[in-house]
C-alpha cells in the first residue's frame, strides 16, 4: 500500500493563534480523509525557550526561531502565518515566493498597500500550483455554512436588512494592560480589525454581496493603560513609567450598502459581560435568519410562506449528517465548538491543495476585506462621512 502524501507544516506565532491553529492541524488528519497527511514539522517564535516549551506541548518536531530560515527549508510544504498583524505581508510574501501553500490568519494585513502586495504574490504563486488562504475561521461554523446554502437557494428572497455585532469585554476594565492588540504599528487598528474583521466577512460571504458604501464612528474609551511588567523597553516605555498610550479604537460603529440591503455592524472590546458574542441576522423578502456564535449549533430561521397562526422563528440545529461538514464529527445533537471551527477550515485548505484548486476566502478576498476596514477607518477620521469602498471620495 504506498504511503500516504504528507504536508509538512511550519506554524509561525505560538500565542493563542498559534495554538488553535496547532491543534486543528492534529485534529483534521484525525477528523477528515484529507488525501495527505498534515505533518507538524517546525513552530517558530522569537523566544527561543518559550517556543522549544510550546513545540512540545503543541507536537511539533523541532521548535526555531528564524522564520526566514524555516521559509527556505525544503523539508516545509506550508507556512501557516499566527503572527500579529505588522509580520503578515512579510513571512506571506516571502512563503510564497518560496514556493510554500501559506495560510494566513486575519486580519490579512495592517494596511491596504501591504494586502495588494500580499494579493499580488498570491496571484504569482498559483500559477505555480502554490495555494493560499486568509483565516476567517467563522465561515467554518456548520450553521452559518448552512445560512449560506439557504441565501444561495433563494429562501429569503431578496435581502433588505443585514445587522451584525461582535461584543467582546475584555478592555472594559481600564486596569487591564497594554498588549500589542492595543499599539497601532503592531496591530494597524483596533476592534475594526480584530473583530469587525469577521463579521464584515461573514455578512459578504453569507449574502454574496459586497460592502460598497458606509459610514463610520470609532471610539477609544481609554486611551492610557498599565504597562505589563516587565515589557515596558517593548512598548516604547522610559524606566519608572506605568502607563502607555492605547492608539488604536476600542469600539466602531458602521452602516453601509450590501448589494440591496442596508447593513448595520457593530463591533467593541468593552461591551462589559460580552465574552464572545458574534451575533448577524439576515431579513429578505420571502424569510429570515438570525445566528448567535454563543449557541453555535443553532441557526433560527424564518419563513414567511407558512401559516401566519403557527409561524415563527424555528430552531434548527444544524448538527444533522447533511448539514456542512457535520458528517466528519458525531452523530446528531452532539454539537460542534470553537476548535471545530478551524479544524474545519484546515481541512478545506488541505483537500484544496491535494485537489489542485484555489481555497476560499482568498488573498484576494482579503484584499478586498482590508479595503473595506480601511474606509471604515478613513470615514471614522472624518466624523462618519460616507465613503464609497476602494476610494478616497
């Protein structure tokens, strides 16, 4: 029986991303029949103790610290990008010029001149064979995976409303401390691309349309933070200094034009009790729906076609063979979590590299998603004018 193909992976960044990404490249050989087999080769980071410590934990071969040297390895196939924002146009470009499939975590880039750059050598590269991707994991929830189909199918009609929010209270407190999520020329910005980011994605890729217009209001509620011990040299901090300035938003606000929809979004770090509520609901002519990451295996729906005495929104839990990538998992009722989500988007990166075929959301996408955080951010600036996306007017 001939061996299995394998992918052998270099994940760069081992934080949080790190780490989940990690552990769905584990999970998806186990989960999916993927056509090769993904092989944690190589986890690189700056700290050279702290990354041998997590290679272990994590089940790499080897731990290192040089991405450039990973880049050029040629026992590597693909460089998965964890990093914060400011690296992502680097190690991607690089990656890809090398000839490795590069998946990159979101947002894809700290400005829209770096995404082009990163879209173009994407562009370059597939002609190769070499593939690419932007991790916008939430595209992977089986529910909203089936909101999808159900738009496509022409179950509500023609769509007049699209509200979306992400609420997260993890800066609400004025003591928490400064991290480079809160240092523009490390992140670019702040809740507009940390979360706005994916419920902006997610209201394109669930309508199929795209963000033309809007207007915009950001807001930075505390603007000085405690320096973390021991970090202040990383921020900029002279010796005895406590505090550093926050220069990114806390909070954004925006409504724009979505194909024939009118689309609301909000998204905040300080929505206080808000661990991690992504919320988007879709009305159209003909139905609705409405989602709630907090009860991710449910997607409500509504269809105006029934009897007016009985209707209503119905639960549907999407845990059902049918339902997208359901049948890789547990049987009925048994509901899918956070994990899953990039588990799942592992695996369509994979088949689409064995398959030869280009994954979706594209570099290109990205692109075009950074194109709209940067209006968000140009419209902010000038007091909520409108602002037509891809433009300066």
């Amino acid at each position: 029986m001939p061996k299995p193909r394998e992918l052998r992976v270099a994940v760069i960044g081992y934080g949080f991303m790190g780490a989940v990404h990690s552990y769905a490249w584990r999970a998806a050989r186990a989960a999916f029949d993927l056509g090769a087999v993904p092989v944690l080769s190589v986890l690189c980071g700056r700290d050279s103790a702290a990354v041998a410590a997590k290679a272990g934990r994590y089940g790499f071969a080897e731990a290192a610290t040089d991405w450039r040297s990973v880049i050029q390895r040629a026992d590597i196939d693909v460089i998965d990008v964890c990093t914060p924002g400011d690296s992502h146009m680097p190690i991607t470009v690089a990656a890809l010029e090398a000839g490795k499939h590069v998946l990159c975590e979101k947002p894809m880039a700290n400005s829209v001149a770096e995404a082009e750059v990163m879209a173009g050598a994407a562009q370059k590269a597939a002609v190769a064979g070499t593939r690419s991707m932007v991790g916008f994991n939430y595209r992977r929830v089986p529910a909203l995976a089936l909101a999808r189909r159900l738009v496509a199918e022409g179950r509500l009609g023609e769509l007049r409303h699209v509200r979306g929010v992400y609420l997260q209270d993890w800066l609400a407190d004025p003591a928490a401390p400064l991290t480079w999520r809160m240092r523009r020329e490390v992140a670019g910005t702040g809740a507009i691309g940390d979360i706005a980011a994916h419920v902006i994605d997610l209201a394109q890729y669930l309508t199929g349309e795209k963000l033309a217009a809007l207007s915009a209001r950001a807001r930075t509620f505390v603007t000085e933070r405690p320096l973390p011990d021991g970090e202040r040299r990383s921020f900029g901090g002279a010796p005895g200094e406590n505090t550093g300035e926050v220069t990114v938003d806390d909070a954004v606000v925006l409504y724009g034009e979505l194909g024939p929809a009118l689309a609301t979004f909000e998204a905040t770090r300080a929505a206080t009790g808000r661990k991690n509520s992504l919320r988007i609901e879709l009305n159209g002519a003909k139905g609705s729906l409405a989602f709630d990451f907090e009860a991710m295996n449910e997607l409500w729906v509504y269809d105006s076609s029934t009897d007016r005495s009985t209707s209503g929104f119905r639960r549907v839990l999407a845990t059902e063979p049918d339902h997208p990538y359901i049948s890789a998992w547990w049987p009925p009722g048994h509901g899918l979590g956070y994990d899953h989500t990039f588990t799942n988007e592992i695996a369509d990166f994979v088949r689409a590299i064995v398959d030869g075929t280009d994954p979706e959301p594209s570099l290109a996408d990205g692109l075009q998603v950074q194109r709209v955080l940067a209006t968000v951010e140009s419209s902010a600036a000038r007091g909520g004018a409108w602002a037509r996306v891809g433009t300066d007017e």
